[in-house]
C-alpha cells in the first residue's frame, strides 16, 4: 500500500456522490411522474363524479376517460422504466458505498503501518539508547568483566514484555 490509498479513497468518494446524485435525480423523476399519475386520477374521479352529477355527457365523459387512461398507461410505463433506472442507481449507489468503505479501510491500513513504521523506528533508537547507557553505566563502575549482573536490571514491566511477548503493565 502507498500513498496512492489517498488517491484511490478520493476517487471512490466522488464516484458514490455522483452516484448517489443521480439516484436523487432518478428518484425526483419516479416521484413526478407519480404526481401526474395522481392527478390524472383525480381527474378521473372527477368526470365519474361530474357524469354521475349529470353535469357531463356520457360521450364527451367517455372520450375524456379514455384520453385520460391514456394518459396513465403512458405515464405508468414511464414510472416503470424511472423505477427500474432507479433500482439500477441504488445498486451503483450500494456498490460504490462499499467501495469507499474499502478505501477508507486501505487509508487506515495504510496510515497505520506507517505508524508502526515510525513507531519502530523510535523502539530502535530508544534500544540504542538504552545500549549505549547501559556501556556508559558499565564504564562508570570502573568492573573490568562483561557483566551488568550488578550494575542494572530491567524492571519487571520490560522483563515481562521481553520474556513473554506481551504488553507491559504501565
């Protein structure tokens, strides 16, 4: 992993809005074309009511339900087709979304190796550090042998983490 992470996160970012616009967009359309097809309804209702009010004659009602059923069928193929595009752009939308989450999770996977590189790069110097004081200390003593037997031992927390490859207690 490398900096291209960054990259690739961005990306995979602009590809989910933009996917995401779109299913807003689509979802505008579905929601309009439902609109007319509720008020192309309600004009139906309406010349039932009027006929039945006798305020409409049942040839001018009876070309005015066809040219408005008309209108709905055209209408509900449209809705169709608005609801399948849709259902298209939400899985754009549900596959680009998990894309960013696996970016985001490359971001951090990359951020935290180099972390743990900088982190180690830091445990190597406080070793060396430690080392070169533990030479110091031995010079100090004015001890002509090898041995830091009597000079220094580490605590119990550096000996535990040492010996059994687990946390220290700090």
């Amino acid at each position: 992993m490398n900096e291209n992470a960054y990259e690739q996160s961005v990306l995979a970012e602009r590809e989910h809005k933009a996917a995401s616009q779109a299913l807003s967009v689509i979802t505008g359309e579905v929601l309009a074309i439902e609109q007319r097809i509720s008020e192309k309804s309600a004009a139906r209702a309406q010349v039932v009511a009027d006929v039945r009010a006798g305020n409409l004659e049942e040839p001018t009602a009876a070309l005015r339900l066809a040219i408005l059923d008309e209108d709905v069928r055209d209408l509900q193929g449209l809705a169709s087709e608005a609801k399948s595009r849709a259902s298209a752009a939400g899985v754009l939308v549900e596959q680009t979304g998990r894309v960013v989450r696996a970016a985001a999770a490359a971001v951090a996977a990359y951020e935290r190796g180099v972390t743990a590189q900088a982190l180690d790069r830091q445990i190597l110097d406080l070793e060396t550090k430690l080392l070169r004081a533990l030479v110091e200390r031995y010079r100090a003593s004015g001890k002509r042998d090898d041995s830091l037997w009597n000079l220094w031992s580490p605590s119990e927390a550096l000996r535990g983490a040492v010996s059994s490859y687990r946390l220290p207690q700090i």
